[in-house]
C-alpha cells in the first residue's frame, strides 16, 4: 500500500513547522534549556492555531481532522524538540475546558512517570505521593508515582530502570509518542547530513568517508522504515499497527540520534550542538506506556496460535 500525503496534509505539515520555526527556533530551545519551564504563552499560541483540537469535531470547537493530521502535527513537534506534555494536553482537549486552547496544560500518568507534573492545570490519573526524579532530558521534568498496591516510590536521583505497571495505555497516545520520535530521527538524519558534508577531515568532507556513510544511509533506512509504519498505523488506527509503529519509531529515534553522535564526534556532546538533546529526549519518550515490552506483548497476542 502506498501512504501518500494529501494537498492538505502537506499544507498542514507546513504551517505547522512554519509555525515552530517562527515560534520555537533554534535561540529559544536554547533558551528553554538555560531556563526551564514551559512558556504558557507559546502554549496558548499552539491551542489557537489548533495544535491540541485538531481531532475535535468542529461542532465542538475543533478542527475537525483525524489521526493522520494529529501525526504529522507531532512529528514536526518532536522534529524541534517542543517542550511541554503535548500528547496528554492533546488527548484532553475534548474533556477537560480550556486544553483545546492551550489555556490549560494537563498532565498525565504514564507508566509511572509523569512529565511536567509541576506545570500542569490538570492531571489525569493518581498522581499522589508522586517524587520528583532528575530527568536525563533537561526540557522534560519527571515525576515518579507508584502503581496501586505497590509500596512509595522512592527517588532514585534518575529516570531508568524497570518501571511499574500503570495499566493498558492509550493506543493514541501510544501513536503521537512514535510520532514524535519520527520526528526526533528524521531531524537526526538531517543533522548528520548536514555535518557530514561541512565537516573536514585529511582534506575532504567527512562524508566521503565509507564508515560514515553507512552510519547516514542506516539512519535513513531506520527513519524511512518508521516513516511508512507510523503513517499506515495513523490510517488504520488498528493496536497491532500502532505498536509495530511505535518499536520501529523508537528504534529510529534512539538509534538515529546515537549514529549522529557518532557522525558529529565529540563535538555532539557539548552543549552548542542540538544532537546530544534529541538523544535524552527519545531516551525519555522511549520509557512512556507502549514501550517495548507493551507493544511487544500487543504483537504477540496478534500472533496465530
């Protein structure tokens, strides 16, 4: 099957990222990484323009489009490292008032973890006794909070580890989470690139090199394939797709954003460069329910027995 992007869809995409690129530039991630905290003005700015009402009916205020939209939406957020819980925000636009305008951030319990707890209006499930954990991502502060019945979570000084069990998660949110990461990988494939062709070594780019090569083409490879499976789960809605999307799309985002470490050198771990970011964040992302083990179970399940 071929997943084409309609007129509209491209003319979405692209004033989205215009929007980003006006709004949230390379200056101002910087900026929110020297001072973190979520700028409820950008926050408004993205609710007007429909970022979190793109799936309501228009009856009800919304744009009135679907998931496809909702994933091009979040692939060009994840593409710029957009701070902020988008997809919890997103997923209440219909339920709680004033999170379809941005005029209210809600967070939510995810796997045990809670992203922007301290900024949100509103959280969705048990947030009780939840401690903060020092986050690998320095624009997404974390919140650890135990499963029910287990004992208090205790503050590890870290976001790893095994995490308890919070219940099935939402197959969209699992989705716009791939979504994101696309995002992340196919920005990691640009950045490679990029830095491959302008970067020097013995008096040629570094991109004539054979080994660099196979790290940019695996890259693309890696992203492409995620590419084609996130948009076919975005069509089909269907669990089973929407797991292998979201393996496929972590793999290319954690993955990716360690071969562009490789391909920067250790320039890709000082903070002038953008790379090491998009690294922690897929990091991040990687630990939200559907991880791994999730959609490895949903695919397992799927199998003929």
């Amino acid at each position: 099957m071929r997943f084409r992007l309609t007129d509209d869809q491209r003319a979405l995409r692209d004033g989205v990222r215009q929007l980003l690129a006006r709004r949230f530039d390379r200056e101002a991630l910087w900026a929110a990484v020297a001072a973190p905290g979520l700028d409820r003005a950008l926050w408004r700015e993205l609710g007007a323009a429909g970022f979190f009402a793109l799936r309501l009916p228009e009856a009800d205020g919304g744009v009135g489009l679907g998931l496809p939209e909702a994933v091009l939406a979040f692939q060009e957020a994840g593409r710029v490292l957009l701070p902020g819980p988008l997809v919890a925000t997103h997923l209440a636009a219909g339920s709680v008032p004033g999170a379809a305008t941005g005029e209210v951030v809600v967070a939510a319990v995810d796997g045990g973890l809670v992203e922007w707890l301290a900024e949100a209006d509103v959280v969705r499930g048990e947030a009780s006794g939840a401690v903060p954990v020092r986050s690998v991502d320095p624009l997404t502060p974390l919140h650890r909070v135990a499963a029910e019945g287990s004992p208090a979570p205790v503050d590890t000084g870290r976001a790893g580890g095994p995490l308890p069990a919070m219940g099935s998660p939402d197959p969209v949110a699992v989705l716009l989470t791939a979504a994101e990461q696309l995002g992340t990988a196919t920005r990691a494939c640009e950045l490679a690139a990029q830095h491959a062709r302008t970067r020097e070594q013995f008096g040629q780019p570094i991109g004539a090199f054979q080994a660099v090569k196979h790290l940019c083409a695996e890259m693309l490879v890696r992203a492409e394939v995620a590419r084609a499976a996130v948009y076919a789960a975005a069509v089909t809605a269907d669990p089973v797709d929407i797991a292998a999307a979201r393996l496929l799309a972590d793999e290319a985002a954690v993955l990716g954003t360690r071969d562009c470490l490789q391909v920067h050198g250790g320039m890709g771990f000082t903070w002038e460069s953008e790379v090491h970011l998009h690294l922690k964040r897929a990091w991040v992302r990687a630990q939200r329910g559907g991880a791994n083990t999730e959609s490895e179970d949903v695919l397992a399940a799927d199998l003929p027995t």
